[in-house]
C-alpha cells in the first residue's frame, strides 16, 4: 500500500506486485478490445489495440502502479475513439 494525497486528503492504494502488474494490464486491454469489438466491430480491434499500447507507452506510470492505472489508460483511450 502507498499513502496518495490528493487535494490535501489522505487516500490508501493498494499496490500491485510487479508479478501481477502484466497480468492486470492484459486483463484491461482484454476487456477494452472486447468493448470495442461489440462496439464498432473485429475489424477495429487491432487499431484499438495499438492506440491502447500507445497511450499506456505515453502515460506517466507512478514506481508502484496500481490497477487504477491501467483503468486510466483505457479511459483514455476510450475518450479519443
């Protein structure tokens, strides 16, 4: 657990191992690329997939990443499809 401050408030979040960090990474992407292919069909998946990689590759990770993270990642990602 690391201890965030946000906005003068005090908030615990919970830590990942890094032995888990890849497996919730690909549990979001999987999930994102599900949504999107319900959404807007196969054929956009592997454009999806890139633009996720992308933005995760560009996001400014903190040295103990939590799964809210990744969430972020696919936030984003979903705001600019």
């Amino acid at each position: 657990m690391i201890d965030a401050r946000h906005h003068g408030a005090t908030m615990i979040v919970p830590c990942i191992p890094a032995t888990d960090l890849f497996s919730e990474a690909e549990r979001e992407l999987t999930a994102f690329l599900s949504a999107v292919k319900v959404i807007s069909g196969p054929y956009q998946v592997t454009d999806a997939a890139r633009q996720w990689l992308q933005v995760l590759d560009d996001v400014n990770l903190p040295n103990e990443p939590s799964e809210e993270c990744f969430r972020k990642v696919t936030l984003t990602e979903v705001a600019s499809l």
